[in-house]
C-alpha cells in the first residue's frame, strides 16, 4: 500500500469521496424525511451541508440523479434490516403499514414515478423501469411459493397478481398521502390478500 492509497488499495481520495456522497444521501434522506420532496432542491442541500452547489453537482450532476440515488439508498437501508417477504400481497401491505411513518420518503417515491411517465428524465424512467421488472419478478416468485404451498390457485398467471399488487400498493400510497385520515392502504391491502382465491376444492 502506498502513501496514496487506502487499505483497499484504492486511491485515497475514492475513499473521501466516497465519505462526502454518503454524508450528501443522510442529509437529503433527512431533508425529505422531515420536509418533503419540495425542500431538496439541489441548491438547498448544499447549503444544509455547507459546500457549493459545483461541489454537489461534482457527486450528483442533476436533481433526478440525486433523488433516484436518495431513494436507492433508502431501499437498501430498509433490505439490510433483515426482514423477509412472507407473500406478494402480504409483503406489500407490511410496507404500507411501515410506510405511515415516512411520508415524505413516500412523497418521494410518488415524484419519481410522475417524473418517468414525462419525457426528460432519462435516469428517473431506467430507474423505475428496473425497479418495476426486479418487484414483479421478486413478488411473483412469491407468488409461485404460495401456489406450490397450496395457498393460490395454480392457474392465476404469478406476473398478474405481482402487477396487481404493484398497482394496488402504488395507487393506495397516493390516496394515501392526499388524505391519510380517508385511506388506510395496510387495511385495503389485506382485504385484496382475501380476495386472492386459493385451489378450487379437489373431486
């Protein structure tokens, strides 16, 4: 290892930039945690973390970027906890009923869907894109468990019921943030978990 590296063997400075942009998503994680979507402009965060907007823009050159980066960190916070999807439905209700203490990562994640149905937002749509194939494959693969544990019917397509579950969770959470008191996504969840039949009774 040389003066100019770390342990890693990479280049020191990697390793202090790599410091500065997890330092940048805690701040912006707490900005719309606290504040909503709103409040992260990216002039915003920079002066909440004390540097220049060049200097933020160096980390995430646009809004779109830093907020896509914002919501993946999020993600991969809450997939560290250890916690295991039971079924497709079951899964997104526990969500939702996690989801009642955040709202504003929840706002954040309702601007991200709006921004990839526009046109100019390029990493905003490969995000959601990626993001809507990898929770359709994952729910349908629980899906399919249930079925062979004798919990679904085996002739409901596994990639429907995940879509369904998807556009379900989604449209909840927007009701949801325009009128908490009206909507209670974890309840309409279980209801639509009943409503998913079981095999038809055999003879």
């Amino acid at each position: 290892m040389t003066a100019t590296e770390d342990q890693g063997g990479r280049p020191r400075g990697y390793a202090k930039g790599a410091a500065r942009r997890a330092q940048i998503l805690d701040e912006v994680i707490r900005m719309v945690a606290e504040k909503g979507v709103d409040a992260s402009s990216l002039r915003s965060v920079a002066e909440s973390l004390g540097i220049s907007h060049a200097a933020l823009r160096h980390y995430f050159p646009s809004r779109d970027e830093l907020l896509v980066a914002v919501y993946e960190e999020h993600e991969g916070r809450r997939a560290g906890t250890g916690e295991q999807p039971t079924s497709a439905v079951g899964d997104m209700r526990d969500s939702a009923e996690r989801n009642r203490s955040i709202p504003g990562l929840v706002q954040l994640y309702t601007v991200l869907m709006a921004d990839a149905a526009q046109q100019g937002h390029p990493a905003t749509r490969a995000f959601v894109r990626e993001r809507f194939a990898r929770v359709r494959a994952e729910l349908a693969g629980l899906v399919r468990a249930d079925q062979e544990a004798g919990r679904i019917d085996p002739d409901i397509d596994p990639e429907d019921l995940a879509s369904l579950a998807i556009a379900a969770s989604d449209g909840l959470q927007v009701q949801w943030l325009l009128d908490p008191e009206a909507v209670d996504g974890a309840r309409v969840l279980s209801l639509l978990e009943r409503l998913v039949p079981p095999p038809p009774p055999r003879g």
